[in-house]
C-alpha cells in the first residue's frame, strides 16, 4: 500500500463526511494537497481544520485546492514530548 492510500483511507474514516475530494500527496515536502470539488466540500474540510492541525501523522501541511480561488494551508502543529 503506498503513503497517498494509507493518508487517504484515513482520512475518509475519520472525516467521511468532506464528500468528494481528491487528494495529492508530496512525498518530498510531506503536504497533502485536498483538491475539493464543491464550495460545500471546503466547508466541510474547513470545519475540520483544527482537527487536521493536531493529527500526528507526518503531514506538514494540509492544502485545500478549489479552481479560481486562493488556496488554503492548513498548517500542522507538532505534539511537544514531555
């Protein structure tokens, strides 16, 4: 199973419902780009961005992508160790 399916068969199970969006992921820079096809798929996305922020899963960045408008980067905040 390769890094883009383990990343995507994640978070359609802990975020279901996003609905329809593509996922690009960059290995080198570790972000994933969350092209979404709908103006109510980037709410849903944006409702969760907190959530995304604190997953612990080796993403940098989170990228949401729409046609014609700016993109939105969701930035990842590392877990501090005891």
């Amino acid at each position: 199973m390769s890094v883009i399916q383990v990343v995507s068969q994640y978070l359609a199970y802990k975020f279901p419902w996003w609905g329809v969006c593509h996922l690009k992921f960059d290995l080198i820079q570790k972000n994933v780009f969350i092209h979404c096809q709908t103006p109510e798929s980037i709410v849903a996305v944006l409702k969760d961005a907190e959530r995304l922020s604190y997953l612990d899963i080796g993403i940098e960045k989170f990228v949401i992508v729409y046609p014609g408008y700016s993109n939105i980067t969701i930035l990842c905040i590392p877990r501090k160790i005891a």
